[in-house]
C-alpha cells in the first residue's frame, strides 16, 4: 500500500547549502522503506526537502533514474560498505561471525532491504535484490572457501545462510514476539556452528550430489 500524505509547500532559505543527488536519493530511499518503491515521487521528495521539481531535474533526469539513485545507495551501505568494515578483520571465521551478528542485529531495522525483498515491484529493484544476494552469497562462500571448504560445499552453505537470513527478516518483520534476544543469540551461534564450523557432509552424500550432475553436463556437450 502507498501512503498518501498531503504536504505543505517550503521555500528553502537562503542560507541552505544546495542540494546534492545524494540528498535527493537518500529521500527516495526513505521513501522505498515507508512503502515501497511506488512510494517513490519527486513531489513527495521535493516537498521533504524543501526544494523545487526544477531542483530536481537539475540533478536527475526522470523518476527512475532516482530509483536507481536510491537503490545505488542502499546497496552501498548495506553491502559495499559493510563488506569493507568486514576485511578489516583477517580472520575469516572472525568475519562471518561479525557478519552474522551484525545481519541478525540490524537487519529487521532495514525497513528498506524488508521492502525491497518483499516486493521490488520495479526491475530496477529486481535486479538490485538480485545483484546484492548474489554478491552477499559469493562474499560468504569466498570466507568459507579461506576456511577449508571444497568451492561447492563453501557454495551451498552460503545459500543456506543467507536463506536463514532472509527468513530471520520475515520472521522479525511479520512475528517480531517469536524472537527475543537471549533467543536470537542462541540461535545466531546454532547457525554458526552448523554451518561455519561444522563438518563437511558425508562422502556419499557429495559423491551422489556429483554424480545427479554428471547427465547434465553430458546433455550439454550435445547439438
């Protein structure tokens, strides 16, 4: 549902430095976390900021090139910079449990990632979730391959840790009571330990997984 709020029309006062696209993006991403990207108006922008449409087309050439803008930044803070904080820590095993403490802590306060996940409801958002899912799931992998893993095992259990992660968000989101926090630390070390410290799957196990791929790579080789 798009909220619709009736605003008042503000004159920016002179002694207000000029407005950036980066100010500009941070109102549309605001918008995105409060209902979505159809949420997303450059009236409804201009009004918060206190500036004009003309300000607007100063910077931007048209509605999705602010949803872009917007989706840029969310991407940035929440993957890019967050990836950054994380190399500075030489530990790999140190690094994915800061980013598991990190993403079980702050995520449900994302109201943007919960939107966007939710419903991206424009392909530029689609292909936003998408770009960072992957790029989240190959950083993990990438930490659990420094750890020893095989690149398929390391694979398979960084999809499963971001499915856990997304599903902690919808659980945080739509049940929030289900969750408390001496909960949510016990469970947070349940995850790391299955699947950060835990043992490689039986031999047989990986030797069946090998062998059901075997016809498909055969398949392809043919005209």
């Amino acid at each position: 549902m798009v909220w619709t709020i009736r605003y008042r029309t503000f004159v920016r006062k002179a002694n207000q430095r000029p407005l950036t696209p980066d100010d500009w993006a941070r109102a549309a991403l605001a918008a995105i976390a409060r209902g979505g990207v159809a949420a997303v108006a450059v009236e409804t922008a201009a009004a918060e900021l206190g500036a004009t449409k003309g300000s607007f087309y100063w910077h931007f050439k048209n509605r999705d090139a602010l949803i872009q803008a917007a989706l840029d930044k969310w991407e940035q803070r929440r993957t890019e910079s967050v990836i950054e904080e994380l190399d500075r820590e030489p530990d790999p095993a140190k690094r994915l449990r800061n980013l598991l403490e990190a993403a079980f802590e702050l995520g449900p306060t994302d109201r943007a990632e919960i939107t966007l996940l939710a419903n991206p409801d424009h392909p530029a958002a689609v292909r936003a979730v998408r770009r960072v899912a992957d790029r989240r799931i190959a950083y993990i992998a990438g930490q659990l391959e420094r750890l020893g893993r095989d690149p398929d095992d390391a694979l398979d259990r960084a999809v499963v840790l971001y499915y856990v992660y997304i599903g902690y968000l919808q659980m945080a989101h739509v049940a929030p009571d289900v969750i408390s926090e001496d909960g949510r630390r016990r469970q947070l070390e349940l995850v790391f330990n299955a699947l950060v410290t835990g043992e490689e799957p039986p031999k047989s196990v990986r030797r069946m997984g090998q062998a059901a791929a075997v016809p498909q790579s055969r398949g392809a080789g043919k005209s």
